[in-house]
C-alpha cells in the first residue's frame, strides 16, 4: 500500500510517500511499524491527537481496518478560513 504523508507530518519524515510491503490489519498497527522502524518517524506519530488519517481517500479513524487498502494518508487537522 502507499503511504502519504502531508505538511510537518511529511516534513518529519523528510519524504511525501512512500510504499509499505506489509500488511498491517489497523491503522495503529501500520503507525506501530512506522514508529519502529527510526526516530524521525517516532517524532512524526508521537502525538496522534494531532494527526488525522484517510483511508483510500475517506477520513477515517486509527483503528479503521486496512485490509484492502490501497493508500493511507496521514495529515494534520485542517482549519477553516
């Protein structure tokens, strides 16, 4: 699946997206292994109060299931203007 990664999220993790092989069955399962791998990505999910996640392009939450998702992205909260 891909992975997309938006504003400091991707500023963080210095790429804007990126391809993961494995299957993780939630949301916070795909976080967990992104945390795992280095610091930069341990400091771009620290605090997931402030981050927010699409699945396939519909927001979702951190336990929404990834089983046959194509894209995951991973942003912050949006503001109106």
């Amino acid at each position: 699946m891909d992975v997309l990664y938006f504003a400091w999220v991707r500023e963080r993790i210095g790429q804007p997206k990126e391809r993961i092989e494995s299957n993780p069955a939630t949301v916070m399962d795909l976080v967990n292994q992104l945390r795992a791998r280095e610091p930069r990505y341990e400091a771009a999910f620290a605090d997931l109060g402030a981050l927010r996640v699409a699945v396939d392009q519909e927001l979702s939450d951190f336990d929404a299931p990834l089983k046959n998702a194509r894209e995951v992205a991973f942003f912050p909260p949006m503001t109106g203007g």
